[in-house]
C-alpha cells in the first residue's frame, strides 16, 4: 500500500483472503486483508476540518421541499446482502470522507467524523417482490425522506427480489460528490471481469481549504491569461502587451459576468409552480447508443445536441399540453459542465478524490421551434456559443460563495440563479463496458440529479454499455406523471429517424 499518495493501493498479493459468501470465481480476486483494511481507516491527520466552498454549497442551498441529494440505482445480477456487505466494508469506506459528516459551527460547515460510525446505519435490506411499478414508487418514497443530519449523509438500500434483478438504491448529499466523481469510484471499484479485482481506490480525507486558497488566484491568472486563444481572440497574439492583454481580458471578464447575471428568465409556466415537496421519478427503457449517434452523425451534431433536444421536445409536449404560449416562451435548462480539464494544477482534484468541481450553463431550449431539425440545430447553436464562454467557471466560483453569504441574501442571488431555468438537465458519459460489483454485473445504472431553488424538474441521462436511457424526478406540482414525459423523449428520437 502506498501511503504516500492522495489514494490507497491495494496489490492484488494483499488481496487473496477468502471470503465465504462470495463463489470461487470471486475468491481470485478477493478483499483486502484485515490489516490492509484497519489501515486504510486510519489515514486522517486531523479530526475535522472546513469543507471546500463548492462541497459547503450544497448545504446552504438545500431547502426542505428540496434536498440537495443525488440518487443513483444500478439493476445488479444475483446480488446478495454477504456480497453487498462485504463490498461497502472493503471499498466504499476506504474513501474516508464517507465516514465523516458536515457539522455547522462556527465558521462554516465541517468534516466530523462520526463517533458511533457503523455500516448497519447506512445499508438496509429491502424483503419482498417488487413489480417494475412496486419499484418505482418505493424509489419514489425514498426520494420523499431526508437523510438523517446527525449521521454521514448517504444511504444503500438492496432490494434482492425485485423483477428483473437486484436493485441497488444509494442516496448521497451533494456536498460528499457530484456525479462524475461518484461515477469514478464505481469505475475503479466496479472491474471490467468478475476475476479481477479493484487495485487503485479509496482517498484519505484532509484539510484542502489552505491549498484551495494558496490556488485561487493562480486559477484566476491562468483563466485571465489563456482565454480567448482557444477561439482566436486577438488579445493572445504576438506583439500584444501584457497591459493590452489584461485591460482585454478583464473587459471580457466584466462582460461574461454581466451577461450571465442579466441573462432572461424564464416566462411562466406550469414548470414555475410553487412547489408541493412531494416528488416522482421514473425511468426509460435502456435505448441503443448507436441510435442518438446515427442521428448526430447524419445531421453534424453531437450526441448531447441530440439527447437535450430530445428533452426540448418534451418540455414543448408538456407545455403544449397545457395551453401555454409557446412563441412567447423563454425556457432554460441548467446544465451542469465539467470543469475539471480547466482548472490549474493546484485546484485541479487527484485521481480518486471526491468534490463538486463542475459549473452551470444555462441553455435555451427551443420550445417555440416547430420541427425536430429546427429545435435541434438551435441546441447545436447554443451549445456551441456557451462553450466559448466562462459561464461554467464563474457559476462555480458564484457557487461557491453560497456557503459564506447571510442566508437572507443567498436566498436573494440563488432565486436570481434558479430563476433562469425551468429545469435541470444532467448528462452523465458511463462506463462503455459491463462492470461487476462484487462478482455480480451491472446490468442498467440510472441516477437521478436534485434542483436547487424553485426548479422542481430533473431530468438526467446516461449511457452505460452502449445503452441510453433517461430518468426523471419532477415534484407534484411540476409533472404529477412523469411517464409521460420520458415517452416524449424517446417520441423525438423516434422521429428523427422517419
């Protein structure tokens, strides 16, 4: 084990210890030893210490009707309570963090770890048989209950019996991860063969807030100095000076700044209800991959061009279906972007490290647009113009601020944030391949993403082993069906394809 490292190494000459519950085909590849173990929940050099601003966000903006939780489910073949067990002892917890829980005192929010720590606080056994529809109102009745706050904010739920194979039910605070690095620890825990097992996992947890803010402004002057030469701007060419330089890229700071503050908001719409609490999910039927890629490829678009002006189409179907006015509506989504290939070395998060480190844009959806080519192409034309931008890198950094501001007047900027978009869209690149949780494939994941402020729409897609499938979490007030919506999405596919 390398202890030297932001990341716990495993060898697999560690890993032979036979485990009863598991099949031989399991045993090769085994657990950690015990000492190997004990040693990776002892790698902390302080007791607590301050979350990062983007992690503290998430817990300043959550609000009873809306909690800041994600919830991810994997459909998980002959998966048995020993295995999961097993699993969560030897590979989850050895990320440290998910031992620890955010206290509020004075100055912020804290990492404390958890005095009466036991796995049996955090997993939970579902019995009996769960039709496709039993199981997705239970989903939907987990999604309603708030994690404990006196505890580490997650929870596993097994469901052995429902129809189709074991489901897997985890729901996680937003301030432990966000969505890619939570696919990060099921992409190193999670190999590619049920004889193979993990070797490069787990991340002790430490006090990052000094290097954090040691690199805050190197981030800031590498964000200065090399934007605008990725898309010509003449500021970076030889000849300029380094004032020139600078009095440019400020200007542009000042107007990227100012144009994402006094972007439109959305018109009303049955998507801008008040909110009742009270949510519902759904999810698709897996979709072939190839399909979305068919489309984009024929029309010079990329597959999430095509996957958002699929939801596009739906958010039309549904206001439509409503009577709203479709030529005077101004719809957004707020997408959330990776930023992680922006950010200088010293912000920039080791391999295995869990965080929030991705942006928001807001996109306009052409709901106006009166054919599928019109409303795509103008997702191709907003996308492209938002990537140019820096309105991923200042929505974290304005995000991250949430945690430090009265709550009277983060109440005030995240309602002028949310209100510039009727929905959230996430869109998550999975594993190409099957992946085996503790000898046993995964056969579907799904995840759905919260919304902060008023938004009460969330719609989430994934691709995991050349399949494409979409989900969706809506409150009551917002979509009181949202079946009806996830067959708009795919309605939209099937008609670029006539």
């Amino acid at each position: 084990m390398d202890r030297g490292s932001n990341v716990i190494f495993c060898n697999k000459a560690a890993t032979m210890r036979v485990l009863e519950p598991f099949p031989v085909v399991w045993h090769n590849a085994g657990f950690p030893s015990n000492n190997n173990y004990r040693s990776c929940q002892s790698l902390s050099h302080e007791e607590s210490h301050l979350l990062l601003p983007a992690d503290s966000a998430w817990l300043a903006l959550e609000r009873p009707e809306n909690p800041m939780t994600i919830t991810v489910m994997m459909r998980v073949d002959d998966l048995t309570p020993g295995r999961l067990r097993d699993f969560l002892e030897h590979y989850w917890l050895a990320w440290e963090r998910f031992r620890f829980m955010p206290v509020q005192r004075p100055p912020g929010w804290w990492w404390e770890p958890d005095p009466t720590f036991t796995l049996d606080h955090h997993l939970e056994i579902v019995p009996g048989a769960f039709s496709e529809s039993a199981l997705r109102q239970w989903v939907s009745a987990r999604l309603n209950h708030p994690l404990p706050d006196y505890r580490p904010r997650w929870k596993f739920w097994l469901v052995p019996d429902a129809d189709g194979g074991s489901a897997l039910l985890l729901r996680i605070h937003h301030c432990y991860a966000d969505g890619l690095s939570l696919l990060g620890i099921f992409e190193q825990t999670c190999p590619s063969s049920p004889q193979q097992a993990p070797a490069l996992y787990g991340a002790r947890e430490q006090a990052d807030l000094g290097r954090w803010k040691r690199s805050a402004g190197a981030w800031l002057d590498a964000l200065v100095s090399n934007a605008g030469s990725a898309d010509g701007d003449s500021s970076g060419k030889a000849g300029t000076s380094s004032l020139e330089r600078l009095t440019h890229q400020g200007l542009r700071l000042v107007n990227e700044l100012s144009q994402f503050l006094i972007e439109q908001e959305d018109t009303p719409s049955q998507l801008k209800r008040p909110l009742l609490g009270r949510r519902n999910c759904g999810w698709s039927q897996p979709v072939a991959l190839d399909r979305f890629r068919s489309v984009a490829e024929r029309t010079g678009c990329t597959i999430n061009d095509v996957l958002l002006s699929c939801v596009a189409a739906a958010v039309r179907g549904c206001l439509e279906a409503e009577g709203d006015l479709l030529d005077e509506s101004v719809m957004h989504a707020a997408v959330p972007v990776n930023i992680r290939d922006r950010m200088p070395e010293g912000i920039c998060p080791d391999a295995g490290a869990l965080g929030n480190f991705f942006g928001t844009v807001f996109v306009p959806l052409p709901v106006d647009g009166d054919t599928s080519l019109e409303r795509l192409f103008r997702v191709k034309h907003e996308t492209r113009r938002l990537k140019k931008s820096w309105q991923p890198g200042i929505s974290w950094a304005l995000a991250g601020t949430a945690s430090l501001l009265p709550q009277g007047v983060l109440q005030t900027v995240a309602g002028m944030m949310y209100r510039k978009a009727s929905a959230v869209v996430s869109n998550v690149p999975g594993l190409r391949e099957h992946r085996f949780l503790a000898g046993c494939r995964i056969r579907e994941q799904m995840f759905w993403v919260p919304q902060a402020g008023n938004i009460g729409l969330g719609i989430s897609v994934i691709s995991y082993a050349g399949q494409v499938q979409f989900g969706i979490v809506a409150d009551e007030a917002i979509l009181p069906d949202p079946e009806d919506f996830l067959s708009r999405c795919l309605d939209e596919l099937d008609r670029f394809q006539l």
